[in-house]
C-alpha cells in the first residue's frame, strides 16, 4: 500500500508522540532514580555525621571516669558508633578517594576505650599516658566531627547534591590551598599523625509499661468531668470549641481526647487522664515569628505558669530555643532535692509568653511521696578526673534504665573547656551517670 503525503504525516506525527511518550517515561525513571540515589547518599551522610557526633560526646565522657562500669559501657557506644560510621562511610560515592586512615581511625577509636575499660576491671590503673592518648583520640573525633556538621550545613541548607557539596569544598579549599582537594581528601591527610593504639539526653522515658504513681489513689472521671478538666486547664473564656475525638486504650495513663478552636482561631489538641482528670498532653498550633522576649524571661512566664497549678515547687532545668518559641524542662523540687523522673515539658511563645505546649507524663508516672535516704560523704577525686573544676554540687533524684531510682549528687563542673554533669550514688560514692552539658545561643541541653 503506498501511502499519500497525508498519510505519511499522521504516521510520523503517531511515531513521534510514541517515541516522546517513551523519553518521558524514560526520563522520570531516571528522574526518579537520580532522586532515590540522593536520598540514599543524605541518609548515609546524616548517619555518619551523627555517629561521628555521638563517638566525639562519648569520648568526652570516658576521660573524665575512671569506673569500670562506665568505661565499659562508653566503650561499647563507641565501637557501635564506628561501626555504623564506618558503614555509612562505605555507603557513599566517594570511591576514587583513599579513606584508609580515617577509616583506620573508626575502626581503632573503639578498641582503646576497651582496652581501658578491660585495664580498670583489672584494678590497674589509668596512666597519664592512657589521658593523653584519649585527649589526642578526642581532638581527632572533635575535629572530624566539626567539619562533618559544617558539611552537613552546606549540603541539607543549600539544597545541594552530594556532588555538588563535594565540588563546593574543593573550590573552597582551592582559593586557600596550593591543591584543590575536596574535604574528605583534606580529612584524610590530616589523619596521619593520630597515636597508635598497642555510649542521653537528660533523664525520662523508662515510664512505659507501668502505673501512674500520682494517680494511683484517684478516682475515674466521666467524659462530662474530663472536659470541664480541659477547659479549667484552658480558660473557660479562651475555648471557643470543644470536641472529644477519642480516647487512649492501651497507653499508660489512659485519656480522654479532645480537639477544638481557641478564641483567636489557633487549633488545639489536650489529653486529660481518666484518672484523676489531670492533664496529660497540650499543644497549641498557633505560630510565632517575632521573639519579644528573652530565654530568661520566657523561663520566668514558664516557671509562673507551673506555679498557678499547684504542683508545688519546680527548678528550670534544660530549654532550646527555635522557631520563635522557648522549649523547657522544669524539674519538681523536694526540699532541695531535684526529682529528675518527674520532670515537666513546657513550649513558650517569645512573641508574649503564651504556654503552647505542655508534657506531663513523667511528672504523672513517677511523683510521690519517697523516703530520703542519707546523704553519706563523697570523695569525687577517686572516682572522676582530678582535674576537673567543680563549679555546683546539687542533691538530686535520677532514673536508672532498670527503673530504680537512685538519689545522688550532681555534680556540676568543667574539664578540657567542656562542662559536664556528673552523677554520684549518695550511698555508694560511684559514678551513675556522666552528661555533656551543650550551652549556645539555641539553649542549654546535655548530651
């Protein structure tokens, strides 16, 4: 069949819509394929950065013990560590760069804590030589640490690709440096001269699983009551709406839960417990953009705030600041002592001191009446570095994972330019806990 001139045209216009129609496939898939390898190689770059963070902070701690438990257990948080940074490390698509100290560097971070926790459990003891190694492993992991969060800022802040990120280091380094070398080539260069070698954020979260101890001797309320509850909580003349949108079953307290609107439009959501009728959870959807006032003052609004509750008296412990608003943990005091498994979240708006959010399950699973032990004598220079400067010494309630809770001193001091806190059994003198405490402009947390 011989086709005509029309004909001929219809048949290319077809093979072209056919042929534009698989390009497009062709070129989502690849689009789509591009954009799945990228988030592999931001997953790979977040885990490393974090593994080598939380290597840097557990380090921190190991100089500062000298008790077997602890040093065996910071040990094995920084073998886990190096091993996942490691891995993560192997993840990306920097194959045609030798990486063998740094990696060399992971593998053996690990080891020498092991070696030190091994040589505590044998009751020798740790020489100046064995610090100054450890100071030498801290600097590398400090360093490498850095310039993986500086990294970390020009790749997720600029919207970049790895490659591109890669590029931008190395024209960085090019406008300094004789060579043009990337920063992981500089990374490893700079791995040469480390020695040869012959794992929380504050105290919560053990609560699942268990009664409400404040709770324990009230009744049950009705939805009617829990409402009510929800408004008291709210101020009656705030709550433009009110909704029960369900309730928790299987969580400890179980809740009522209600949604609704607040006279100046913002959503809401709040939890009362069903015993009790306290309040468990708030959050307010309002947005803030405008910081009118200070993190000394929004703590002031905060701790004013708990005190209209009637919960007794609290103590400011730890807040960030982000977003327009001031987010702090407020510790119950009992006489002078700190019960830190009782601790109350609270979110403040800095445009006027509104409490957006409130958090009170560890306050609701945890306080009673306790029996205060004793405080015997310490001596901190036998079991923590001698030369760390202890500027406070506070009384203090801590969980343990088990559960338990152990009262202990807080001992708030400065080693190597890092403040640290450290915690020690009142009856036993031993070391419980070491936090690495992190004070910026964003806010003061421990690590």
């Amino acid at each position: 069949m011989i086709l005509n001139r029309k004909q001929w045209l219809g048949l290319a216009a077809g093979i072209f819509a056919v042929l534009l129609s698989v390009s497009v496939v062709l070129a989502k898939k690849h689009t789509q394929s591009l954009l799945y390898m990228e988030n592999q190689n931001r997953r790979a770059f977040t885990e490393l950065t974090q593994s080598v963070r939380n290597i840097d902070v557990a380090l921190s701690k190991a100089i500062l013990t000298r008790e077997p438990a602890i040093l065996n257990q910071l040990s094995h948080e920084i073998t886990a560590n190096a091993a996942f940074a490691k891995s993560s490390l192997g993840q990306l698509p920097i194959t045609d760069i030798n990486l063998d100290k740094t990696q060399k560097y992971l593998a053996q971070v690990g080891d020498y804590t092991v070696y030190l926790a091994e040589k505590t459990q044998k009751n020798q003891s740790v020489s100046e030589a064995d610090v100054e190694t450890m100071f030498s492993l801290l600097g590398y992991a400090d360093h490498l640490s850095n310039t993986l969060l500086s990294l970390e800022e020009t790749y997720f802040n600029q919207n970049a690709t790895f490659s591109d990120m890669m590029e931008f280091t190395q024209k960085v380094n090019a406008a300094s440096e004789e060579e043009a070398d990337n920063q992981f080539t500089v990374l490893e260069q700079e791995f040469g001269n480390y020695p040869r070698l012959i794992y929380d954020g504050a105290f919560s979260d053990h609560l699942d699983n268990r009664q409400a101890e404040y709770l324990s001797d009230k009744a049950e309320i009705t939805k009617k009551e829990a409402q009510q509850a929800a408004r008291n909580f709210l101020g009656n003349d705030r709550v433009k709406s009110i909704k029960l949108n369900g309730e928790s079953q299987n969580t400890v307290p179980a809740a009522y839960n209600f949604t609704g609107k607040l006279s100046d439009d913002t959503d809401y959501a709040i939890d009362i417990t069903k015993q009790g009728g306290e309040v468990l959870y708030y959050l307010n959807s309002r947005q803030n953009h405008s910081n009118n006032l200070s993190a000394e003052q929004a703590m002031e609004k905060g701790m004013t705030f708990l005190s209209s509750l009637g919960k007794g008296n609290f103590t400011a412990s730890y807040y960030e600041v982000g977003d327009g608003f001031l987010t702090m943990n407020c510790c119950p005091l009992n006489g002078d002592i700190r019960e830190y498994p009782d601790l109350i979240k609270l979110r403040i708006s800095l445009d006027n001191g509104e409490i957006t959010a409130y958090e009170a399950k560890g306050y609701l699973m945890n306080h009673r009446e306790r029996s205060v032990p004793e405080f015997e004598p310490f001596h901190p220079e036998e079991y923590i570095h001698p030369k760390i400067e202890i500027s406070s010494v506070n009384r203090a309630l801590i969980p343990r994972d088990d559960g338990r809770e152990i009262y202990a001193y807080e001992l708030k001091g400065k080693l190597n330019q890092r403040d640290y806190l450290v915690y020690v059994n009142a009856q036993t003198g031993h070391t419980e806990q070491i936090l690495l405490v992190v004070e910026n402009e964003n806010g003061v947390l421990t690590e």
